[in-house]
C-alpha cells in the first residue's frame, strides 16, 4: 500500500506545475486529504482509510489514542 500510495504521489506531482515551494506543500496536502477521505481502497475492502479506521475503533477502541475522524478539507 505504501508503495502504491508514494506512486500516486508521484503521478500527482508529475502532472501539476509548482510555481513554488508552497504551491507544491498545498498540492501535496490537497491529495493526501482526497486520498484519506475519499478516495476508497481495495485492500480495505472499498472503504476509505478513514472508513477503516472508524470500524477498527468501533471494534477495538483499546488500540487508538483518539477518535478517528473525518477533517474539514484543506481549502476550507
């Protein structure tokens, strides 16, 4: 999955343009966000990251530190 992730990373960042170092650091936080809250993953049986570890805590909440929940995006 890391391995999957760090290349969509890299499809992202191949096709934008950054105009700087801050345009760059808002795309990348722009996609982690999608990709946490939105975008589903087979080997989470088509839930998303955030999906998953809401079950996970309903099942076991011994295991978390806090309450996983969705964020606001990142242009809000």
């Amino acid at each position: 999955m890391v391995e999957r992730f760090s290349g969509r990373l890299s499809d992202v960042i191949g096709s934008h343009h950054c105009n700087s170092a801050e345009d760059l650091e808002t795309t990348l936080k722009r996609y982690v966000w999608l990709y946490h809250q939105h975008l589903t993953q087979k080997a989470l049986d088509h839930r998303t990251p955030v999906q998953a570890m809401k079950d996970w805590y309903a099942e076991r909440p011994d295991l978390f530190r806090k309450k996983p929940r969705h964020l606001r995006g990142p242009d809000t």
